[in-house]
C-alpha cells in the first residue's frame, strides 16, 4: 500500500486500538506509581515481617544481618527491596514512610514496564486487528483490574516475580511461533531468576521441554538442557555467594517443606500437579477446537 492509498477498514480499526493500548498503558502505569506512593498498606503479614521491617529504614540493618536473619527463606527479595530503599536514602529520602513509598513505586514502574511489555508480546501474529485487540485488552486488564495495581506494588515476593514469569512466557511464545533458539535460552535463564526468588515459580519451566518435545525438535531439546544446566550452575554459585553453600536457600526451602508443609495445611503434596494438568488439558482442549472451528 503507497501513501496515497487509504487504509483497508480493519487496517484503520488496528491502528485504532494500538494508539489506545498506548494510552492504556500509560494511564495503567500513573494507576500503579500513584497506588504505590498513596498506599503503604500491608497485604500480608509476611510483608512485614520478612520485607519491610528489614529494610526500613534504610540503615536499620546490614546485608549480613539480612542473610542472618532470613532462615529458610531466601535472602535475594529482602536485599533487592534494601538496595532501592538505599538508594532513596541517598537521593536524599530520609523519613522510613518515604523510602518504602520509593520503594514501592521504584519497583513498580520496572514491574509494570516488564509486564505491559512482555503481555503485549505474547499474542501470536493473526490478523493485524486481533492482535492488536488482544493487546488493548491486556493492557487494560493489567492497568486497570482492581487488584493488579494493589497487589503487584506491595513489597512481596509474588510481586518481584510476576515480571519474570511475564517475560520467560513472552519469550516462550516467541519461541513457539519462531523456533528462535535464542527466545528459548532467555526462557530458561528469566525463569531460573524467578525461582530464585521463589521457588514455586520454577515449575513453569516445566513448558519448556513440553513444547520442544511437542514439536519434535530435538536439536532445541540439547540445547535447553545445556541452557537449562547452565542456569541450575550460575543461580546455585550465585547462592553460594550470598549463604555459603551451592543452592543452600533452595536445600533449605525443600527440607523445611519436607518436614513442616503439614502444619500449613492438608491437602497432598501432588495438589499442585493435578492442577497443572488439569489446565493443560483445558488448554490443550480449547486450542484444539479452536484449531477445528471454521475460519
């Protein structure tokens, strides 16, 4: 098409939703930089005890009394929220309420940034109009589902690790519609980062060799073992920098676990894999018939 010719109807509407997802996103991110300096309210009492009495104010205590301190649990969360509660310290942030509203809005502004991007990226190419609805849809979602902006601005772990989740799916789907190899190490690697903040997150890596073998790619299969190898070595030395020993917070997380997860509940230990069968299959299921419907 030159420029002299006018666009094509569903050409004209795509365009139209782009311009409005950009509009979205940016009043979605006011939403979440003004929840986070207006409201420092806790959610849960592990916000408290294992983030925010630790870090502020800033000078309360030393990365060393952190790991010290932090029993089972990994250390990493805590010290990333004191390196940015120091940092507004340093810009001048003195009073304790301030620092952990920079914190907040800090870590937001990069949370949201992530994920509007990553969400964004994760929709198939279709036709230009789909998938530009698509987008405007996550994007509104994102911004403006009542409990997005509160929950994925507190100080907690679920919040560091829904951009990384974000972005190794968005890099899967890549992947997926591309066979870039190159999307499928990032996968691997953004992953492996969000497990170490937690690691219940590491199960989602479990769709990786899902869709290598689905696609009978074989080749790609060496190369995420590699990838995959690579990442379980870094993440443990890295670990092992913080607490002394090769993937000690995860020894420590599973071997609690293993001993206590009876006092925090009953359901069984294989809960979490049915459940994740259970929504492959209705995955699954939906593609298929989506895949027989006419056009």
């Amino acid at each position: 098409m030159t420029a002299t010719e006018p666009q094509a109807p569903s050409e004209a509407r795509a365009d139209s939703s782009r311009r409005w997802m950009r509009w979205l996103g940016v009043a979605g991110l006011g939403v979440y930089l003004v929840t986070a300096i207006s409201n420092i309210g806790i959610v849960a009492i592990d916000d408290y005890f294992q983030v925010m009495s630790r870090v502020v104010p800033a000078g309360a205590y030393t990365p060393e009394q952190i790991v010290a301190g932090t029993g089972v649990y990994n250390p990493l969360p805590v010290l990333l929220h004191l390196g940015v509660v120091r940092l507004g310290s340093m810009l001048g942030i003195l009073h304790p309420y301030n620092q952990l509203r920079f914190d907040q809005a800090f870590l937001a502004f990069i949370s949201f940034v992530t994920m509007w991007y990553a969400g964004t990226s994760c929709f198939a190419p279709g036709t230009g109009l789909e998938r530009a609805r698509h987008q405007l849809i996550f994007t509104g979602l994102i911004g403006f589902y009542f409990a997005a902006p509160l929950f994925l601005t507190r100080p907690m772990v679920e919040a560091l690790v829904a951009p990384f989740l974000l972005l190794g799916t968005a890099l899967a789907c890549r992947y997926w519609t591309s066979n870039a190899r190159w999307a499928l190490v990032l996968a691997t690697f953004v992953f492996a980062a969000g497990a170490m903040l937690r690691p219940q997150a590491g199960i989602v890596a479990l769709t990786l060799p899902m869709a290598v073998v689905y696609r009978r790619r074989w080749a790609d299969l060496v190369v995420l073992l590699l990838a995959g190898a690579a990442a379980f070595v870094i993440t443990g030395l890295l670990d092992a920098a913080v607490r002394g020993g090769f993937h000690e917070s995860l020894r420590r997380y599973v071997s609690f676990n293993l001993q206590h997860s009876s006092d925090f509940g009953v359901s069984p230990w294989y809960t979490y894999l049915l459940l994740l069968v259970g929504a492959v299959i209705i995955g699954a299921g939906a593609a298929a018939a989506r895949r027989r419907s006419p056009a």
